[in-house]
C-alpha cells in the first residue's frame, strides 16, 4: 500500500536519480542500517537485558523465519552461536 502520491514518488526518484551511483549506494546501505537500528530498537525495548548474541539471533529470526524452514532456522543460529562464541570466549552482555 502507498500512501505517497504518484506526483511525489516521482519527484523523488527524480532527485535520486540525480545523484551518483555511488552517493546512491550510499543512501541504500543507511537505509537498511536505519532499519536494522530501528529493528533493534524494537527487540531492545522488549527484552533490555538482551546479550549481544541473542540481539543478533532475535534480528535473524526478524528477517529470515518467513525464508527458511524451521529446522534450517534453527541449524543456522546454533551455527551463528557457536561462532559467536568461538570468537568472544566471554560471556558478554
């Protein structure tokens, strides 16, 4: 659902194409950071004592419980956890 009007999409398409691939790239990459942040942000506000891991597993489960099946879900976070703590031998929050 849009609730833009047409005249105003077109506007905007009209002043990013303007810009430069590269100052387009740029504005795609803070884009999907401002959605992880805000993503966090949510988890955050439910769980405020949550580790580092668990945050990165809550956002995978955020982005990717509708791609794969629940078994590779949960193939893939004991791999991310497993990781995770191969390389952070402390149990930091």
């Amino acid at each position: 659902m849009l609730d833009t009007p047409n005249n105003i999409l077109d506007k905007q398409r009209e002043i990013l194409f303007q810009k430069s691939i590269a100052e387009r790239f740029l504005i795609g990459a803070e884009v999907i950071d401002f959605g992880r942040v805000v993503v966090e942000s949510s988890i955050r506000r439910n769980h405020p004592t949550i580790s580092k891991i668990d945050l990165k597993v809550e956002v995978f489960k955020r982005y990717y419980t509708s791609v794969f099946s629940t078994d590779e879900l949960e193939r893939i976070i004991q791999s991310m956890v497993k990781y995770y703590y191969s390389k952070h031998q402390t149990l930091d929050k």
